[in-house]
C-alpha cells in the first residue's frame, strides 16, 4: 500500500470512528453496470483491501441462488411475496423489477447497519438502481459505471460464466444494449478493459471521495 494510501485509510477510519460514535450517516460508493461488466469482481477487491472503511450492503432479491452464492452474503433471498409486503411497509430505499418477476432492492435496515459500525456503503447494483440511490442521496454518493469493453466481450464473459441459459444470455445482453445509454449520467465512467488497472483506478476514486482533503 502506497503512503497515501496509508494516510487515506487512517484518515478514514477517524471518520468512521466520528459517525459511529455521532451516529451520523456515512457515505455511499455505488458502482453499476450491464451484467457480465466486471463491478462484481472491482467491489469484491475493494472490499478485500479496505474492510475497515467499506462494507458491503447486501441487496434482497426476489431470484433463487446462482451457483456458490449464500442468503445472507450475496443477496437476501426472500420470497416475492415478503418482498412486496416490505416495499409496502416502505422498508426500501430503492427497489425496482429488474426482471419480469423478479424484484432487486436496497433495505433502509441495510444502511443503518453499516452506518452504525463506522463504515460507508459500497453497492453491486444495477443500472437504474443505481442512478435511484445517486438521486436519493446526492453528494453523499459516488456513483461509478463500470463499462465492458464492447458488447461483444460482454456477451463471451456471459457465456462463460455458464450459469444462465442462451435465452438469459440473450436477455442480458439486450438489457445490457440498453443500460449502456445511462453511463453518462453516472459521476464517473470506468472501463474495465484490463483488470488491474481498473483495480488501480477504483481504489483511488474510493479514496478520493472518502477522504476528501487528500484528494488534491
């Protein structure tokens, strides 16, 4: 870790430490994208290499596990049924059918967590959710877009997961055509074209937006 970043996570956590013991809010780092464009793989690393600023806020989800994921660390896995009973209870920040059928959303329970422990919320979510949580929190947020190369990367790292069907690839990749249009409207646009540098660069806009007078 390089000295900056060093002074960056100290100052940090002296932050963290002042909205914990205020119980004030913290901040939120929200990284979007089309499925397949590589913000599941950034947040994991960001998360790795800063667990004392970030954690991560975990998503409800109306969908059945995919592959190795876990309730309770990947997604809540709830039922539609309990979903909308929740949406009716205004228990959300956002929400949204990504799908037909198939629900995604941020719970207010989600944020107070981790705000209560001293740390900022980092997010894995879509598009729209995304721009929701942006417009809902303003300067507080960071909203960062993580572009595939083309679409035709997209597609072939799709396809490798081997997770979905042809009909879901198919699926995915016309939503992701569609969500493409929306990068411009995000704080920050980046391209994860060669992993590490987008590693790189994902660690400095954290910490740049978290530490803001060491972001001269």
């Amino acid at each position: 870790m390089s000295e900056r970043s060093r002074e960056a996570v100290n100052e940090a956590g002296k932050q963290g430490e002042a909205v914990n013991e205020a119980g004030k809010q913290g901040k939120l780092i929200i990284f979007s994208a089309p499925s397949g464009s590589g913000k599941t793989t950034i947040v994991r690393h960001l998360l790795g290499r800063y667990p004392e600023l970030i954690e991560f806020s975990i998503s409800a989800s109306t969908r059945p596990p995919r592959g190795t994921e876990v309730d309770g660390k990947d997604y809540y896995f709830i039922s539609k049924d309990e979903f909308l009973h929740r949406v009716a209870k205004e228990q959300f920040v956002e929400f949204e059918e990504v799908y037909s059928g198939t629900f995604y959303g941020t719970l207010k329970s989600e944020l107070e967590r981790i705000w209560a422990a001293g740390k900022h919320v980092i997010f894995d979510i879509d598009v729209i959710g995304g721009l929701r949580l942006k417009r809902k929190f303003q300067e507080q947020a960071l909203a960062i877009f993580v572009h595939p190369p083309s679409l035709e990367v997209l597609e072939a790292r799709l396809r490798g997961r081997g997770t979905d069907s042809e009909e879901k690839v198919r699926e995915r990749v016309a939503k992701a055509q569609k969500e493409l249009a929306y990068a411009d409207q995000f704080d920050v646009v980046l391209t994860n074209d060669q992993l590490e540098h987008a590693f790189k660069e994902a660690e400095r806009l954290l910490l740049d937006f978290i530490v803001e007078d060491l972001a001269q």
